[in-house]
C-alpha cells in the first residue's frame, strides 16, 4: 500500500504547496510584522460561568461568548494611557496599560486572587506592517481564546488547556501600516496566560513536522454516536489547513477477527471536512483508523479509534459483564471493572463521567475476548488500554493504563523492540479507585499520551501503586510484574526503561529506587520537589549512583514555581554533576508547578528515543 500512496502523493503535494505558497507569496522576503510600541490594553476581569463548575468550559460560558464592545471600535489612538477614559466610556470596560516586550502575558501577574478565577479578560496590542501581507502567527493559551484583527474574527478555542507555544498556528491578513489585534482569554481555575508570536514560514514547516501527533490525534468529537447519525464530527486543530506536508488517509475497519476495510477516503490536511460520514456497511460499530503520509510515501502518524451506536455500546457493555467468565486472569478483570465502572453499571450516584473514547476503548478491550482475540494479536491493539496484575500482598487485581503505539508502518515488524516509560505524574495522597483518578478519568492527558506514544513508539504505562503504596516502598512488586507482563505481548528494550514524575512524585520515584533494584536507565523530572538538606541529598545520591551507576538525569524546572523553588532544584543539579552523572537540565522563567511553557514529557520521550 505505501507503493501506491507514493504514485498518488505527486500530485497531490504539487497542488497542496502551490495554494500555500500562493497563500503566504506576499510576506516572502518582508521582514516580520512588529509592534508599533510595547504599550498593550487589558481590560477589567469579567465574570465568565455563572453556573455550576467554575472550571466547565461549555456553552454556559457566558463571558466566553458575550461580545462585550464591537471589535472594530478598537483603532490606534486608544494605545496610550491619556486615552484611557475615552476608551473606558466607549467600550463600558475599565482598561488599563501595560508594557512588555515578552510573548507570554501571565494574567495572574496582573490581577489579585479575586479575580483569577472563572473569568474572561480582552488583551489588544498595536502592530505595524511594512506591506499588506500574510503573516502565521503562534499562539498559546490558557484556557480558551478568541482572537480578532482589526475587528474581524480570525480564530476561536475554547476548552480547558494549558499555555503551549505553537498550540495553534493562524495565517492572518495584516494591512499595511497600523493593525490591531484584540484577544479574549478566558479562565476557569490555576494558570492564565498567552502566548502570541509572529512566525516565518520556515519555523511554520518545521513546527507542523513536530507536532504531527497534536494536529492529528484523537480526530472524532465522540465516539460513542446517537443511533441516528450518519457521520462523525471533526475536532479543529488551528495549523492543518497550513500542512502542505502530508496526506491523509481515513479507514473504517469491521470490529472481527479479520479486521478487513470497509472503506477508505484520502484528503489534503487543509480540506479535511468538519464531519466524516460513517462507511457504507457500518454495523453499529467500527474502527475509525488515519494515516497521516509524508511526501515519500512514509506514515509519520497513525490511530485507531472504535465508534459505536450507543444502544450497541450499553447492550454490548451490559452483555460482557452480565458474569464474569475467568476469574484467573487479572487482565479479564480489570477490563470487566472497567467497564462497569465506566458504563454506570452498578448504579453508583457519585460514579465519575468519562469521555466517550475512554469508554468505548474499554469496551473494545472487554470485547476481545468475545473474539479470542488474545493481546499479543495485532487486530485493533494499539491505543489507551485497560491493563491489570495480582498483586501477592492481598490476591487483588491492581488495574493499570498501558498506551500502546500504533504501527507506522503497512508491513508490522515482529522485531520491533519498544521503549517504555513508566508516569508518575505526582502521587495520590490516599489510596483512591483507579478508575477515580484524575491521572486517569482525563481525557486530554489520554488523548495526548496517545500521540506521543505513537510518534516516538514508546509503550506508556501509568500505575497508581495501590494509592501511595508502592511509591512508599510498601508494595514493590509492581514495575516488576508489569515488565513481566509485558515482555509476553510485545518486545522490550529491558535496557532503555525510563520514569517520568512531577511534583512529589519525583521523590516517590527514588524512594521505590532505593527499596527495590529495578531496570532503570532514565529519570525524567518536571518541577520535583525534594529534600533541601545536603546531608539528605548526598545520602540520596550516594545510593543512587551505587545502584545505578550509568542512570541519566532529565529535569525540567519552572522560574515560577512555589512549591518546588528553582534555587532547591539548581542545588540539586550541581550536587548531581559532582558526582559524576550525566544531566541535562532546562529551567523556563515564565512557567508555573503545574503549567510550563513547553512539554517536558513529551521532550523526555524524544530525548528517550534519540538515546536508544
């Protein structure tokens, strides 16, 4: 099959990087758009959710989607602080003026506690262009925002997110002359910031090869569907329609032990529809799959997603777990308590709402063994799955998330040997459900970790340890047996097995290090807090460097960070290098504990990946 995509790509690249090029043809040669000064207009916090969860972003997100003032009322003499009461009295807002020449404006810096919290606030500043042109401009926000230029309405997000630089990638129409960018951002709970920089096409390219996962992952809206509809809906990412890159292909597969295609559709990243209709000869379920090609015919993505009708869905949920037909295998059971945890089937009134992929990649799971389809058959393997083991200390079954990447190549290589990492994205502080945990009830961390894992073909694992048990040394047996269980479906590089762990969760780490000997090659740390005493360091490192020798040092620090202060940190490092271990360490002014100005994980999983 890649021999003929590669007979099918010439054209179609050809067309694809004539309209961009046509698109951007004016700012060839332009120097960047700049800022007509470093005075920039940020009104008052306005309320945005007026009921229910303050962190909910949705419709009810009244501040969101009012239009407070029109947009082109906006022009350049506002853009100084003796304007400030005509703009007050035309706009019905309170504006103040603020300078910088920084591309991340961090909102908690300007407002007190009252008002960082389940709000909106509008940020304008004043451009200057040479020419009229066409210029990309990157953005990231957290959460959502609207950006109009000039008072047109350019581009919109809205969901909870954290600031990422490139998050999204906007041509925009710049005039010649003066032009005014007015942003609205708003705020449900934490960190409130954006991010806004002006970008060459170059640097655009580049960016969209580095964030093939991010423009191409989790692709349908739901996946569990009304009876009635005929179609998926299309997620938006703000830069496909500017990938002139890749080509992508869209199949449906029967859910059977044959798994053969029902239909297959090809598309140009800049005309992929905002709805896809469901494949002739859809019976009530399918795999969604999409290969994203390169210009050589190479898949540099892939994912496959079940759809379901929901009356399938809730009958086939109800039928799997209606009894339990091996009461031996751990695996059997979590995907049976997975299910019923999250299809409600136990009628819990405080039961968690899990995303529709979650729920529908349980049931798939559950739904091999009506198949006999076993885990180590390639059919439909790949993705979020529902893992478990028994534990010896209490005969339990302690589920776990394994991820698991999609193949990038037609031909599957049986000697493919994968890297994995294991999470530890900070520790439960008691020994909560599992399936309750926010580590694992998000779907956004799903979602992403689902890319990443295909992009770097690295198997995820994320544990909870029997709450904090494991991290503590009571309950060692866990990476163990989970590497066990592993190496029976998949080949492993039992010489390039990593921990990644935030906040406390790093120390966790090492004190699991210190109780039981482990194949560990990596340690990636994001904003760890850790003991400030060098007595306790040194013992720590003392040991680590006894017991593992050759380990290599990942650590990723934010300059604003309370809880784990970047001066504890750098001590560390310094300590770390005296004793002769490799490090690599990156400290970013503008991040917080939980938000940074960047992705450290999925840098550790490249980094991971190079190292191999």
């Amino acid at each position: 099959m890649e021999r003929s995509w590669c007979l099918d790509l010439n054209t179609i690249f050809t067309v694809s990087l004539f309209l961009i090029s046509v698109m951007l043809l004016p700012s060839c040669g332009k120097e960047a758009p700049r800022s007509e000064s470093t005075f920039m207009l940020v009104s008052e916090p306005l309320l945005n959710r007026i009921i229910d969860n303050e962190n909910i972003h949705d419709q009810d997100c009244v501040g969101f989607y009012t239009h407070h003032f029109p947009p082109a009322l906006l022009d350049s003499s506002f853009f100084n602080p003796d304007s400030l009461k005509s703009l007050d009295r035309k706009t019905g807002l309170r504006w103040n003026v603020i300078s910088t020449t920084d591309s991340v404006i961090n909102f908690l810096h300007i407002f007190s506690a009252e008002d960082d919290t389940n709000r909106v606030v509008y940020f304008a500043e004043l451009v200057e262009s040479d020419s009229s042109i066409t210029k990309i401009l990157s953005i990231g926000s957290d959460d959502g925002f609207i950006l109009w230029v000039n008072g047109d309405s350019i581009a919109s997000v809205h969901k909870g997110r954290q600031m990422l630089k490139h998050d999204d990638l906007i041509p925009i129409k710049l005039r010649k002359g003066k032009n005014i960018l007015l942003f609205k951002v708003d705020q449900g709970t934490g960190d409130w910031s954006l991010f806004r920089k002006f970008i060459s096409v170059e640097r655009m390219r580049s960016i969209t090869l580095s964030k093939v996962p991010e423009l191409y992952q989790d692709i349908p809206e739901w996946c569990i569907l009304p009876d009635t509809s005929n179609f998926i809906k299309v997620k938006q990412a703000h830069g496909r329609n500017l990938d002139s890159l890749h080509v992508l292909y869209i199949g449906w597969k029967q859910i059977d032990r044959n798994n053969q295609y029902l239909q297959v559709s090809t598309y140009q990243p800049p005309g992929l529809p905002e709805t896809l209709p469901l494949p002739t000869g859809f019976d009530r379920k399918a795999i969604f799959e999409i290969k994203v090609v390169n210009q050589s015919g190479k898949i540099d993505y892939g994912e496959e997603i079940p759809i379901f009708y929901e009356r399938e869905a809730n009958r086939l949920a109800k039928k799997l777990t209606k009894y339990r037909k091996n009461n031996d295998d751990p695996v059997y059971l979590a995907r049976f308590d997975a299910v019923i945890k999250m299809f409600n089937l136990d009628n819990n009134p405080e039961a968690e709402e899990y995303s529709t992929r979650m729920k529908a990649h349980a049931l798939l799971d559950l739904y091999r063994y009506e198949l006999n389809l076993s885990d180590s058959d390639p059919q439909f393997s790949a993705g979020p799955r529902v893992w478990g083991y028994r534990s010896a200390i209490d005969n339990m079954v302690q589920p776990y998330r394994l991820i698991i990447p999609a193949s990038l190549s037609d031909q599957p290589n049986s000697e493919l040997v994968y890297n994995v990492v294991f999470i530890m994205r900070w520790v439960a502080e008691d020994d909560r459900e599992f399936w309750k945990t926010q580590q694992v009830t998000s779907h956004w961390r799903m979602a992403t970790r689902v890319g990443y894992s295909t992009h770097f073909q690295t198997i995820l694992v994320m544990t909870h340890g029997r709450g904090i048990q494991n991290y503590l040394g009571d309950a060692t047996e866990e990476i163990p047996l989970i590497l066990k269980q592993l190496r029976q479906c998949w080949n492993i590089d039992t010489t390039n097995i990593s921990i990644f762990a935030h906040s406390n969760a790093p120390m966790m780490a090492l004190n699991l290090l210190q109780a039981i000997k482990l194949p560990i090659a990596h340690l990636g740390f994001w904003s760890p807090i850790l003991p400030v005493e060098d007595s306790a360091i040194n013992q720590i490192l003392f040991w680590i460097r006894r017991d593992y020798p050759e380990v290599k040092w990942f650590v990723w620090q934010s300059g604003e960070d309370e809880k784990a202060p970047a001066v504890i940190t750098r001590k560390w490092i310094e300590m770390i290098k005296k004793v002769g271990f490799e490090v690599s360490y990156q400290e970013e002014p503008h991040s917080t504990h939980y938000v940074y100005l960047g992705d450290p994980e999925k840098e550790f999983y490249g980094l991971v990946k190079k190292l191999k």
